[in-house]
C-alpha cells in the first residue's frame, strides 16, 4: 500500500511526466522519464528516498519489468517504481548516478536477464564472461544438469 | 641543501615505480569461501580492487521457478548457509504477506527465538574469522565453541544444524522440544560471559585497535548512496535496523536497543556485532519470557498459491536487509523470485572501501563486511 | 652429581682415544665431532618436541585437545609429520629458478645450526667458548635474511616476493634494537665471551639489571624469527605462506623447522644473556646446570607460544614504525642509562 | 593504559590453558544426537501405503517409489533415494502420512564407491512383486 503523503505528493513531482501511472501499490514509469522520476524522488524534501533497497526485473513474456524499490531513511516511506521495457529491445537508463547501491544490482540484472542499462559499463557479474543468454528469462533452456 | 620536500618530489619523479596486479582468490585463505579480488598494488599500497564473484553461483532464483513454494524453502537455508533461520523466516513472511495467512503467537515467538539465535550464530561466526584475519587464531576457536552450543539448539528444534529448513508458511514445521527452554535459558545465561571474554581477547587487544581502528572508513552518506545495510550501515551511524524501523513479526512487543557505531571503521564493524549480539540474548530472554502456549501452526493451505501478483518483503538479517521479491502468475510454482542478498550489495563497497590502503587493510575491510559466499553468488 | 655427565664423558672418550694411542689433533677433531653431534642430536629432539609443544599448547590454548593420536599423548606427531612431507613430492613450479629454490631451504637451516656452537648448555658445556660469541650470533644470525630473499625471489610467485621483501625490512630493522638491547649487558659484563657473560651474572641476572633490555630483545627476537604478533612475513591471511607459499613436502618442513630452530636459538640466548645462563637460581644446585638451562628455555619458549596463541598480527607499516620508533629510541636510551649508571656506581665505589 | 588489553589477552588465554576441553573425541566418544536429528532415512515398508506424496514432496527429486496396482490398490515395491542429491530437508518425511518414512540418527554415509551411494530402502524383489504381478499387477511408473 502506498502511504498516504506518497501517494499526494507524487502527482505534483510527475507533472512533467506524462507516462508517470500511480497505481494501488506502486507506481509505473516510461523508461525515458524513469531517471528523472527517481532524482525527483531523491531530492524532493518531503519524501527524501535516499536508499535504493532491491532492484530486479522479471521477464513477463512479452515485456521485462525493472523494478525499484525505493525507502525514504528519513520518514520510513517505501515506494516501488516498476518501468516496462519491450522484451526485444531490453534498454533501461542506468540509475547509477543517482543511487551508487545500483551498481552491482544492474550488473546482475544485466547478467541474469539481460537488461541493457544505458551509460555506464556492463559486465557479467555472477556468470563467466563468455555465458551464452540470460537464464533467468522464460524461454532459455538449459541442457544438462538435473533442472 | 636538500629538504624533505625536495626529497619527496625526487623520489616520486625520479625513482619510477611500477604498478602491479596482485590476483587474491579464488583459492585464499582470507576470500571466505571462493571469491577474487584482484588488486592493483603500488608497493603494498591499493590502487585499484576489483571484486570478482560468482564461482558460487547455483542459479536458486532460476531453481525455484522450477519448484513449488514450500520446495523453495530448502534452497533458502543454501543462501546464507550461516543464518539459514533468517532466510527461512523472510520467505515464509513475504509468501504470507502475500496470502494474508495468519501466523499463531506462539509461533511468532518460536520464529523470534530461531532467528536470534541464528542471527548469534552468525555474528559469532563474523568475530571470529575476523580475529583470524587480523592474525589472532585463538579468537576464533572461541567462538566457535560458544557458537557449537547454538547449533546445538537449533539442531534439537530443527534436526539439523545448518541447513535447516524450519519454518513453513503460517507457523513452523515442528513445536520446541521439551528440553530445548531449559537449555536455552541456561545458554542466555552463559553467552553475556563469552562475549565479555571476546572483548578482553580480541575488541580490548590494542595491536588488533591499531589494526583495525580509523580504517576504511565508511562515511553515513557513502553507506546509504551505495545501499550498505546491517552492522555496516548501523557502524557508520545511520540508525537503521528494520526490527525497528519497521517491526515484523512480533519484534515490537521486545525492549532492546540498536547499537550504533561513530567512526564507521573496521574497528566499529567488528564492535557492531558484539553489541548485536548482547541485544539478541536480551530480545530471546524476553521472548522465552512471554512464549505463549497454543498451536505452532495456523490454518495455510495445503497448496500453496499466492493470488497472481508481486511482492517484496524485507527483514532485518544477520548480514543487513534480506529482501525477498516474488511473483506469482496464480501457479503452486514461483513464477519469478529474487533475493535482496544485503552481503551482494555491501560487497559492491568493496573497491570503494579499499582504494590507498594496504595489502593487509583489504585482509581486514573484506572481514569486516562479513561476507557469506553462498549468499553473494545465490 | 649429573651435572659433570657430559663433561664426564667427554674426558673418558678422550681418555680412551689417547690409551688407543691417537694423536692429540685426530683426538681433538673426534671430541669436536662427537660435540657438534651432541648438538645436533639435542636440537633435533627438542625440535621434535617443540613441534609437538606448540601444536599442543596452541590446542589448549584454544579450547581444543590438539595432537593426542600419535604415540602416547601425541608426542610422536612430529615423526608422524615429518614422515608424511618426506613421502610428498616437492613440487617445482614452472617459472622458478630451480637452483636457488631448492637451495634456500638447505642453506635456511645452516645460520641456526652454526650458532649452536657458541651456547652455553651446561657448566662447561659450550661447543666453542669464543670470545667474540655475542658478535658472531649477531654475524651469522642475520645471514638467514638472505636465504628468506632467495626463497622469496626464486619462487616467481607474488605472494613469495611480497613476504621477502617484507622478510629483509623485518629482520633488518629489528637487528638494530636487538644489538642495541643486548648492548647494555654487554656493557656491565666487559665481555662478548658467552662464559663470562654468565660468570658476571652470579650475584644478579641481567634481568633484574636491565629489564627494558630483556623486553626490547624479547619483542625484537619474536619478529626475528617471524612470529606472532610480527609474522608479517608469513602473514597467512594475507600473503597465504610469504617465502614457502611455493614449498611442498621435505622443503616446505625444512623451513617450518628452521623456524622453530630459530625459536630455540633466540631463547637459548635470551637465557645466556638475561636469565643467567645454566645458574642455578637461589642456589638450587641440586638439579644439573644443563637441566636448569633446559628449564629456563622452555620457560621462553612457553612465553613465545603464550604470546603468538593470544595477540592478532600487527600490520607492515606498524611494525616497521614500532621497531624504528619505539625499540630502537628505547634500546638506545637503555645503553644511555646503563652507561650513566655504571658510571654512577663506580663513583660510589660498588 | 597501553598493554592493558595485551596483558588482559594473556590472562584469558592463560585461563583457558587450564580449563577442561569441549573437544569430543569422535570414533572413540559420540555426541548426544537430538531426537529430531536428520540422519539416513528409515522407511517402514508395511506402514507404507506408497501414495507417493514423499516423491512429490522432494524439492530435488530424490524419491523414486515404484508401485505395482494390486486390486486397485498401489503396493509398494521399490523405494529408491538418489541419497547425494538429497539436502536432507525433511519434507518427505514430513508429507508422509502414515509415519514410515523417517530419519534415524545414522550419520555416518560416507562410502568408497559411487554406485553405493543411492539409497535403496526396497530393492524390487525384496517384496514378492512377482507375486503380485502374478496376481495380475501393472506396474505404476513413477510419478504418475
């Protein structure tokens, strides 16, 4: 559920996002306004989401969810921010510059869905380099092994 | 004439120095477990660290698509093997969470009691290979010994000593054997005795003050910016722990305290945990205290399924915020999981924490953050 | 009684030469061959020993048992052990420089064995009474920096060189405050001769006259001979082995052994210098000389294990800063003092 | 005080240097195991009804129960358990209904070669399967 003062003040800082949806428990934003969205969410006084706790995506089959979710230290809020990106051109802006916690966390999502973030560097981190596809999207197989 | 600043200069100008790249791990004694650092050394000074994991990766998020909800259980406990309890406890409170399933009292206070313990264990675990890679030895076996005795515990409640797959969604498999208060409460008892010994032998030491105080400091901004969480963020002093922040389970009903550090160095990382420690005995003397009498298990299904949808849940684990993301498409099978793993995130501050200092320094930061492998690499 | 046995024996197997007609030198050469043996024969059991002592107190020491299989109470660990590195292949990596690698673990032991020759183990009981015996363990003592270099360097392997390097800057700068300490005794003896150091030490141990100089050689012997709290040459949690990361089998046991030789040695001197040697304390004579040196060096072996089962390892930096910065100021305060005391003392005529 | 902490050092390890050891000497002396104890698995071959919920139960697989229809009624006549595979969990024995599968307090599993590592707790033939397909059984394959 998304508190109270979350949900009033989040309207005001997405005036300028037409594809920002607040939803019953999260919100949802285009990709290209997502960096925007979590700056304003970072440095807006009143809800001050400083801490970037989880970030992952699933793959829903026809489009990948990156999700992130975000807690305010300071009045306790959580809020989860999830951005659609087509499955084919799996493209999302890095958010390592506002949050520095997202570092290893994009890598991963990188290394395990193949979620492309867009300006900064991108290595296979839990799998070695020259891994072939993303195992955790729905349709890669694995051969071998007991699963 | 020659002044020390001449000197300096000429020795940074005309003596030329290489750099060189120092490969720490896979396979060393310090890495706990199998992880790599690989270190670019001016001298014995650092100048670049890169962490390098994943040799533990077993893929579970992928394994546990393939598995019903309670089948996932076991694979939990193989993520940080050393606070099995805690990973367990997150589980099973996102999948109830998620179904609004009611947890019985008496079972909110036995999941309390394992996941203090554990949380002990764990701790226990964390000082004592730090003593080892400070250099002092006899601090770990120490511990050790204090910790056998938890495990001990948790295997007469649980049947085993690690991996141990206890609780279940609405309650806990099994209800406390008969022999277990007893035990315990003699074991709260002794434990306040073992930490003060760890504090004479080890924290009091001045060589391992010398060693560990005033490095790699972590300032509160840094820890938050990167996502630090647990003992790493609470030493840098942002008061942040989630049993208290944001109560689960029956955490609100307990009177203890989170111990907060200042400088946010080694020094105060290695502390957080002895204090942790001190305030987990307390919060089990008072849930041992008010356990009530009743069913240990509440009215789940027998199949488990979640309505479709998602949800992330976070508790406050041994090594930080142990978050558990699910997401369900109505199946008795996760449609995706993933785990906040806080040792992975806080593992990320590695090159940070390490960068101009020495060779032994990353010895002692790397400790300090008190990595589980199991749990970085999932 | 027991206390001449050796001596004793000595005199008879010379006796017994001289009866069988051999000339004086060919007589001489063998007494000396049967001395060296003699030592040898005493390191290596105590090695043995030690080995075993050390495995066992650390167990103690550590809320463990320690080594109780082999033997009775384990005491045959040693052989146990020495038997399985015997059996093992010393593995030769590729890029080592073969002859220097395998020469290091020989030559490590030869600087702890030469300096045997001038210990005092009972009345009377010193190999080869040199005069200058106190300069000649400092002499050949600090050859064995060279032999940690070579190990080091031949290795090839980072790990090996980083402890090396550390290794020279270790034993380098801890000489000088360990010269320096034993200084101040050499100053109230008048004498570099192991004998009369003890001779002098009749009345009072040099312990009680300069207690700063036993400390100063205590700390600077511990990090001589690369143990805990000063094992940063060894540093397992950080350079896995220093020089022996590379060693396997008979060469690895050689260093592991020199190490406790060394041991051995730097409280045998520790003894000669400032526990009054093979004296017996408040004139206990009823047990032999020898046995009094016996017990006096256990008990600084004891206290070098007490120590290494207890402290954490002091960082590189730190530990060339306290040997610099505090033990030689330190040491070289203490000959101050000890000059000016004497001074004083001979004024008022003691 | 400097040294305070490295004198305090010494006297704790002193201490223990005195104190009587926690060490068990394994073959020769044996800890106390807990009733709970998740050791080899015991199965009670009259009490089993192989239903198969221990198989279906297994995160990883393990349980292979092969049934032969008797009258309508599944007997069992196989049990077999890819014991390396086993996290030793405790669902199956938790999913049984009738209590016959359980853990008993034997620990000791390793062995010198790899085909004596599965664990057959009902070989086939140990029951009298023939018997029972002689009675007109069809044997069940797993999982079904």
């Amino acid at each position: 559920m998304l508190d109270e003062k979350v949900a009033g003040r989040l309207p005001v800082l997405g005036e300028s996002m037409p594809s920002l949806e607040v939803k019953e428990n999260a919100v949802t934003v285009g990709r290209d306004e997502l960096p925007a969205l979590l700056r304003a969410l970072k440095e807006d006084p009143e809800l001050a989401f400083n801490y970037l706790t989880n970030l992952t995506a699933t793959d829903l089959g026809d489009r990948i969810t990156v999700v992130y979710h975000l807690v305010s230290f300071i009045y306790g809020y959580q809020l989860t921010v999830g951005c659609d990106i087509p499955r084919d051109d799996p493209r999302i802006p890095s958010v390592m510059e506002i949050y520095r916690g997202a570092d290893w966390q994009e890598r991963e999502t990188y290394d395990l869905l193949g979620v492309i973030f867009e300006g900064r560097d991108l290595a296979r981190i839990l799998l070695h380099d020259g891994f072939e596809g993303y195992p955790l999207r729905k349709d890669f197989t694995w051969a071998g092994g007991r699963d | 004439m020659i002044t020390g600043t001449d000197l300096r200069d000429r020795l940074e100008h005309d003596i030329k120095t290489d750099r060189y790249v120092l490969n720490m791990g896979p396979q060393h004694p310090a890495t706990h477990g199998v992880f790599r650092v690989v270190l670019t050394l001016d001298g014995e000074v650092i100048v670049n660290a890169e962490a390098v994991c994943g040799y533990l990766h077993r893929g579970i998020e992928k394994l546990a698509e393939a598995r019903t909800y309670t089948q996932v259980i076991p694979y939990t406990d193989r993520m940080d093997y050393l606070a099995a309890m805690l990973n367990n406890l997150g589980y099973v409170q996102t999948l109830e969470k998620m179904m609004g399933v009611e947890v019985p009292e008496r079972a909110e206070y036995i999941r309390v009691i394992c996941a203090e313990l554990t949380r002990i264990a764990s701790h226990l675990i964390s000082v004592g290979t730090y003593s080892i890679e400070i250099g002092g030895i006899t601090g770990f076996f120490y511990c050790l010994r204090d910790r056998e005795k938890i495990l001990d515990l948790i295997e007469m409640i649980s049947g085993s000593r690690m991996t141990v797959s206890y609780m279940r969604v609405g309650g806990v498999s099994e209800d406390l054997p008969a022999e277990f208060l007893p035990q315990v409460k003699k074991l709260m008892k002794e434990l306040p005795a073992a930490f003060d010994e760890y504090d004479g032998l080890i924290t009091g030491n001045e060589i391992f003050q010398a060693r560990t105080k005033f490095v790699g400091v972590l300032n509160p901004e840094t820890a938050i910016n990167y996502s630090a969480s647990g003992p790493m963020l609470r030493a840098s002093g942002v008061n942040w722990d989630l049993r208290k922040a944001r109560p689960y389970s029956v955490y609100d009903r307990f009177d203890f305290e989170v111990p907060l550090g200042r400088n946010g160095d080694c020094f105060d990382r290695f502390r957080m945990r002895i204090l942790e420690m001190r305030q987990s005995v307390r919060i089990i003397e008072q849930a041992l205290e008010g356990l009530p009498e009743g069913p240990f298990m509440g009215k789940a299904p027998k199949v488990i399924k979640p309505p479709v949808g998602e949800m992330y849940h976070e508790i406050e684990g041994a090594r930080g915020i142990l978050g558990y993301y699910l997401v369900s498409d109505g199946s008795p099978k996760p449609y995706r999981m993933h785990v906040r793993r806080p040792s992975f995130i806080n593992l990320g501050l590695l090159s940070e924490l390490c960068r101009g200092w020495k060779l032994a320094d990353v010895v002692a930061i790397l400790g300090s953050v008190d990595i589980v492998l199991g749990e970085v690499d999932c | 009684m027991g206390d001449r046995i050796f001596i004793e024996f000595g005199n008879y197997l010379s006796g017994l030469l001289a009866l069988a007609g051999a000339p004086l030198l060919l007589n001489q050469v063998i007494l000396m061959i049967v001395k060296i043996v003699g030592a040898l024969l005493f390191i290596l059991l105590n090695l043995m020993f030690i080995i075993w002592l050390e495995r066992r107190l650390a167990g103690w020491f550590q809320a463990r048992v320690g080594p109780n299989r082999v033997g009775p109470k384990g005491l045959l660990q040693a052989l146990a052990d020495v038997g399985k590195l015997i059996s093992k292949e010393i593995i030769i990596p590729g890029a080592v420089d073969k002859v220097i690698f395998l020469l290091a673990p020989v030559l490590i032991f030869v600087p702890s064995l030469v300096l045997f020759a001038v210990v005092p183990f009972g009345r009377g009981m010193i190999p080869v009474d040199l005069n200058l015996g106190i300069f000649f363990f400092f002499a050949i003592g600090s050859l064995s920096i060279v032999v940690f270099f070579m190990g080091g360097w031949a290795s090839a392997n980072k790990y090996s060189l980083i402890g090396s390097m550390r290794a020279v800057a270790q034993m380098v700068s801890y000489e000088i405050p360990m010269v320096l300490s034993v200084l101040g005794v050499v100053m109230i003896t008048g004498s570099l001769k192991m004998s009369s150091v003890i001779a002098s030490q009749t009345q009072v141990w040099n312990i009680f006259t300069q207690p700063v100089a036993f400390l100063i050689y205590f700390a600077a012997s511990v990090a001589e001979v690369n143990r805990t709290p000063f094992d940063v040459v060894e540093g397992e949690s950080e350079i896995v082995a220093g020089p022996m990361t590379e060693y396997g089998g008979m060469a690895f046991a050689m260093w592991y052994m020199a190490e406790y030789t060394n041991v051995i040695l730097v409280s045998a001197f520790a003894v000669t210098l400032f526990l009054g040697g093979w004296l017996a304390p408040f004139g206990w004579t009823f047990l032999p000389s020898w046995v009094w040196f016996v017990l006096k060096l256990y008990l600084l072996i004891f206290l070098h294990m007490w120590v290494r089962w207890t402290y954490p390892r002091i960082r590189v930096d730190q530990l060339m800063s306290f040997g610099w910065k505090v033990l030689v100021p330190l040491s070289l305060a203490n000959v101050f003092v000890t000059g000016f005391g004497m001074y004083v003392f001979r004024g008022i005529g003691w | 005080m400097f040294g305070k902490g490295l004198a305090t050092g010494l006297e704790i390890t002193l201490k223990e240097l005195f104190t009587p050891k926690v060490t068990i000497q394994y073959p020769e002396e044996r800890a106390p195991l807990p009733a709970r104890f998740h050791g080899r698995f015991t199965l009670d071959k009259e009490a089993c009804i192989a239903c198969g919920l221990c198989q279906n139960a297994c995160p990883n697989r393990v349980i292979n129960c092969v049934r032969t229809k008797v009258d309508k009624k599944n007997v069992l006549t196989g049990y077999h358990m890819d014991i390396q595979y086993c996290l030793f969990c405790g669902l199956c024995v938790e999913a049984c209904p009738k209590g016959a599968l359980r853990f008993s307090q034997d620990f000791e599993m390793a062995c010198y070669h790899r085909e004596n590592v599965p664990l057959v707790l009902l070989a086939e033939g140990d029951r009298p399967a023939c018997d029972v397909s002689a009675a007109g059984g069809k044997e069940v394959k797993a999982g079904d």
